[in-house]
C-alpha cells in the first residue's frame, strides 16, 4: 500500500460531524500536504482550524480501503493553499478488512447493450449496486437474459459533486422475481471494470452506507 501524491483522501472529524474530501498535493518528512478540502454536505471550501483530529481514507488500487489518523498541523500557500497534516507513514495505516465490497442499495440510470446485436440497446436503473456487480430492473418487454450472457453495462453516478461514467463488460450471474408487474432482477458481475472506476465505486457505496448509518437506516 502507498499513500502518493495525486490519492483521493475522505477526511471525517474525530470529534465533530464534518465530512470533506481533497486530494494528496505533496510529502514531506512526516507530513502530507493536502489542497483545500471541500465539505461533503455545503460542497465549499472548508477552513479547518489547527489541531483538528481527523481519520484520512483512501483506497488502493487493489480496492482496499486503509485509515490513518491524522491532525492539521500546518498551513503553506505555494502555487495553492495547501494544508499540512501529520502522516506517521505505511506503520500508520489501517486496513479495513472486507470478505466482498460493500453493497448498498441505490437506484443509478444505467445504459445494458448487447456484445452481438441480440437486443437493441435500453436504458434502466440499478436497484444496489457494490464495486463488483450490480442488480439491474429489467422489463420483459422482448429482452430475456439467461445466466451466462455478457452484455455491456454503463452507469453514471455523483460523487462528491462529480459525475463519473463507468463502462464494462458484465455477466449475468442470476435473474430474480420482481414485485414490479412484467419486470425483472438481472444479477450482473463486472468483467472489465479499470482501477480508478472501480475506485470509485467503492468510494461512492462506502460514503452511501455512511449516510445511512448516519440516518439510523443501516
């Protein structure tokens, strides 16, 4: 594992109920300089006060999530304002522990189009969704999925106030009875997913599961 310059850090108070989100900008000694982070819920700039304790995250390429604590130490203005927080280094960091990626349920607008022509491309919207597959509602209006096709899924989804979307090559790994008259659950497994997607995926299902923890829902 390795925190470098350019990591994606979600930031939560150690005692507060601020949220934020930045980037790693430059390293030091002991030190990781982040930009300005910005507020998960009023989507500005924060301005954290010096010795604020935190807990970083961020996620590895291989789709693991590690923490670290971490206090505001410092603030330098270079070519942007940075600000400084304590890093210990790889003897500071937690890894989180995780039999499969986290699913949560989510409704996002996804695009499933054939690999051979068999159906012509339709648009539908997940019912959860994890960083390795999602549950899609499908109507029987003449598209029958079986177990074993692949098809291609695109999806579009917000996270922290930026769109990301994500294409792959996906299996059909079961299909489900739906309360909905003439419609469908199809199961799918990512194929084809890249890192930074599925990056962002975790990230976007970790910060879903927080929000409705948060609003005693989980």
């Amino acid at each position: 594992m390795e925190l470098k310059i350019g990591t994606s850090l979600m930031l939560e108070e150690v005692k507060g109920e601020g949220k934020y989100y930045c980037k790693v900008v430059e390293e030091g000694a002991g030190y990781i300089y982040i930009d300005y982070p910005i507020h998960q819920a009023t989507k500005k700039s924060a301005f954290l006060l010096m010795h604020t304790r935190l807990k970083a995250y961020f996620v590895e390429g291989d789709g693991v999530t590690y923490h670290f604590l971490t206090e505001v130490v410092g603030r330098i203005k270079k070519e942007i304002p940075m600000i400084q927080l304590h890093y210990k280094g790889k003897e500071s960091l937690v890894k989180h522990q995780r039999r499969e990626y986290v699913r949560v349920d989510a409704t996002l607008p996804a695009a499933l189009h054939s690999l051979n022509g068999t159906f012509e491309p339709f648009t539908t919207i997940t019912k959860n969704i994890s960083a390795s597959g999602a549950l899609l509602a499908v109507k029987e209006k003449g598209v029958f999925f079986q177990k074993g096709d692949k098809i291609n899924v695109w999806l579009v989804f917000e996270l922290y106030d930026q769109y990301y979307h994500i294409q792959t090559e996906a299996e059909v790994i079961n299909i489900l009875p739906s309360h909905v008259e003439k419609q469908h659950n199809v199961g799918v497994k990512f194929l084809t997913l890249g890192v930074k997607e599925q990056e962002a995926l975790i990230r976007y299902t970790l910060e879903v599961q927080r929000e409705l923890k948060r609003k005693g829902l989980l």
